[in-house]
C-alpha cells in the first residue's frame, strides 16, 4: 500500500468551446471521494494530498491546510486556523 498519493479532483470540466460547464452529479461525486479519501486516511494513515478550489468542502475533512499562491506557500495551519482568520481566507481564495 501507498504511504501517500495525490488526489486531483476536477469538479467543473472544459467544453469545447473553452467555457466550464458542470455536471448535475459532480458535486455529489466530489464529497463522495473526499470522505472516501478520508476514511482511506483515517483507516490506514495513508498520507492525501488534495489539490482543489473548493475550500470549505476540503476543509471539513483535512488536519493540516497548505496554500499555494504564486508558487510559495502562502498559509499552513489548521483547517480552524484558516476558518478563524476571515481575511486569509479571502485573501487566499477570492
């Protein structure tokens, strides 16, 4: 078994016309593998790391929070670090 892999999730897709058109199921789908990846970490002790725009869903699973911005870091903390600190929280994402 894996002691720790990369979880991509695409929760709009491209049309061939360059606009993000999304599919009725995505969401459900998306909160299905991210418990899924949650129980697999809780289970085993494997080591996810989720790479997603979707913040607040991410949160409610994750220990530890890394945010990226313009290459560097530019939060880890806590999930209740980030939440706590609204104007990170903007600044990271909007």
């Amino acid at each position: 078994m894996p002691r720790h892999y990369v979880l991509r999730l695409r929760t709009a897709t491209a049309s061939n016309k360059g606009r993000y058109c999304k599919h009725p199921l995505i969401p459900s789908l998306m909160l299905f593998t991210l418990w899924l990846n949650y129980a697999i970490n809780t289970e085993t002790g494997v080591t996810i790391l989720i790479v997603e725009q979707k913040v607040r869903e991410v949160l409610d699973i994750c220990k530890r929070v890394y945010s990226i911005k313009l290459g560097k870091v530019a939060f880890e903390g806590s999930p209740d670090d980030l939440r706590k600190n609204k104007h990170k929280l903007k600044e990271l994402f909007l």
